[in-house]
C-alpha cells in the first residue's frame, strides 16, 4: 500500500521485509507508528525534524495524516510493540 506520492516515490510505504510490512516514511525504517507513540509521549513535529534530519515537514503531514485514516492499524502496532518490549 502506497499514499501520498512526492513525484515518483510514495511517502508512506508498506514493505513486507521492512519492520514486519508496518507503513514506514518512504523507503526508511521510520514506521508511522513509532512517530505516533512519541508524538503522543509529547514529541513536536521541530523535535522530529531536529531528531530524524531525513525527514521532512511533508513526511510528518502524511505520516499524521496516515494515521487519521488507519488509527486502528496505528494503535495496534504500538500495542504489538510495547508488549514485544514487556517480554
């Protein structure tokens, strides 16, 4: 699944190789979950860009707008990954 394209390359991108399939910024190994769980730990969009410099404010809409649209898909996968962690 692809969404949000910036010319040929697709913002958010499902590979089934990459952290499990999980959506991920572009052909990165950032998951839109992983920006989700830290953004609602408080994380602004300036400390994501500071943070992860590959990023771009473009990446971030797309990667809270993704989440807008799949919040369940999201939620799950930070559950997946927290209860990974508590093993």
């Amino acid at each position: 699944m692809t969404t949000a394209t910036d010319a040929d390359e697709p913002l958010i991108r499902k590979t089934p190789d990459v952290i499990g399939g999980e959506a991920c910024i572009r052909t990165s190994r950032i998951a839109v979950f992983m920006l989700v769980e830290q953004k609602q730990r408080g994380s602004t969009d300036r400390d994501f860009l500071r943070n992860y410099p590959t990023l771009t404010q473009r990446d971030l809409d797309a990667a809270w707008a993704y989440y807008a649209a799949h919040p369940d898909e999201i939620e799950e996968a930070i559950r997946r990954n927290n209860s990974d962690d508590d093993e």
